[in-house]
C-alpha cells in the first residue's frame, strides 16, 4: 500500500496562491483548484473549512497519492487525522481556554480553529504557504483572526523559541526522516508541564516514532476515533504526551 512520505518540499503551486473572492477557487501558478466546505458540528458549535478536497477513506488515500500529490501539496488537502483531533480538542471543553498552543503541520488548520474557538491563543504553523493562505482564510470564516497567528516554520529549521501549553498536530509523523526533527521541536516548545495530542490513522511509521518516545520516558495514552462515512470508517488514533518525568 502507498503511504505519504516526504511531501515535495516546494512545487510551482506553492507560490502566488490566491482564493477567489467567493472562496470557490484556488488560484496557483500551476493552475486553478475547486475548494470545497467541510463542517464539524457538536453540540453548541459549528466551525466550516475550506480544502481542495477529503481524503477520508483508504481508497481516497490511494487516488490522492497517486493522481494529485504532484500537483497538490499534502496541506490544502483535509484528512481524517484533523477531523478526530478536532473532535477530541472540542471534548475538552475548558481544558485549553487561555493556554497558549502550537498547531504543527497545520494545513487546513481544523483542531487550531477549535482550540481557538473555546478560548486557546494559537499559533497555527506549516512549511507550505499555499497550505498557510487555506488556513489563514479558514480562521477568518471562522470569525477568530484575533486569537490566531500564522507562522510559515520548517521543523528542520526550528527557530521558535516560545514555550507552549499545548503542542497539536494532525497527520504529521509519517515521514521516518522527519522523526528527529520532530522530537526536536516538542523538546524545545513544549512547557515543562505541556501536553502534546497527535493524530494519526495508524501508520506504521507513525508508530515508531511514538514507541521511541515510550521507550525514552514519554508518557503517552491513546483515544480511538473512526471517521468518515459508515461503509468505510477510518481508525484514527489520538495521542496525548507528557514530557519524562
Ligand atoms: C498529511 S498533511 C496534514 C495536514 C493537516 N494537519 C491535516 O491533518 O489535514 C501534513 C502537513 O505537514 C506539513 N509538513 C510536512 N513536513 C513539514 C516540515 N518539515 N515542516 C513543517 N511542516 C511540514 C505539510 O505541509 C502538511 O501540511
């Protein structure tokens, strides 16, 4: 089975991006995309993001990485990792309100948007810029510019150096040659009494990296959550870390 790896680092699409005025199209220099609405509804709340299409099932994995993923960065894409990180953040409740937190890898920016929404000053980051201007109109809809920062940051060249209550990221640990950068950048941003949740649909990459974290001192529990349509639900799992004692 084809699995992401490294997404290409720059393409032509990541430059010159606009979104039209209606929010229907993606303008790039390698040419237009049709952005599409996905909502999140719990009880109390509702937040809608824009993306140029879902990647929810296995079989819109596969189509993706071999028909788009040249074309399309992984980040204006929405994934199902972002949709249970969104849910499990909104589960919270007040566990984020006024903490400051880091969305790594945020593409189109769902679990900083909810954090936000109950209360959260984000800081929404991501090496891609096309994926950064989806995310930035994203917040905007949202009505929450004021609680939300964009930074475009590399983890292989992590300059940050804020400490952050809580760290999130989606769909992030499945390029093995990133591992250490990422190990990296939770050391050195996250709070001494930080927490980390990263979300991800089970890849054995993925897996890896957090056993290695296990094995170093990390503490770390796991929710399930199954997203996308019944015929063909996909397993998410939501990881929540704490630093070694
Ligand atoms: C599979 S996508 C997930 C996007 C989003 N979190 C979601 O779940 O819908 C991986 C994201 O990580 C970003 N990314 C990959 N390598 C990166 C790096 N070295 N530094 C910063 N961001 C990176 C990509 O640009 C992309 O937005």
């Amino acid at each position: 089975m084809t699995t992401p790896s490294q997404d290409a680092p720059t393409t032509g699409a990541t430059t010159g991006a606009t979104l039209d005025a209606d929010d229907r199209t993606l303008r790039t220099s390698v040419g237009d995309f049709p952005l599409h609405e996905y909502r999140l509804r719990v009880p109390g709340h509702e937040w809608r993001v824009l993306h140029t299409g879902e990647v929810l099932t296995h079989a819109d994995e596969q189509r993706f990485l071999s028909e788009d993923r040249a074309r399309l960065p992984y980040g204006v894409v929405l994934w199902p990792a972002a949709i249970a990180l969104a849910h499990d953040v909104a589960s919270r409740g007040d566990a984020l309100r006024g903490r400051q937190v880091l969305e790594l890898g945020a593409g189109t920016g769902l679990p900083g948007i909810v954090a936000a929404s109950l209360g959260a000053h984000v800081v929404q980051t991501d090496r891609q810029s096309l994926a950064l201007a989806v995310c930035r109109r994203n917040v905007e809809r949202n009505g929450l510019a004021d609680r939300i920062a964009h930074r475009e940051a590399d983890w292989t060249l992590w300059s940050d150096t804020a400490r952050y209550d809580w760290i999130l990221g989606s769909d992030i640990l499945y390029s093995e040659p990133m591992h250490p950068h990422l190990r990296h950048v939770l050391e050195a941003s996250l709070a001494p009494d930080g927490r980390v949740l990263l979300s991800d649909p089970f890849r054995k990459p993925s897996l890896q990296l957090l056993e290695a974290l296990e094995a170093d001192g990390w503490r770390i529990t796991l929710s399930r959550w199954s997203v996308g349509e019944e015929s063909s639900p996909r397993a998410i799992g939501v990881y929540e870390l704490t630093r070694p004692a």
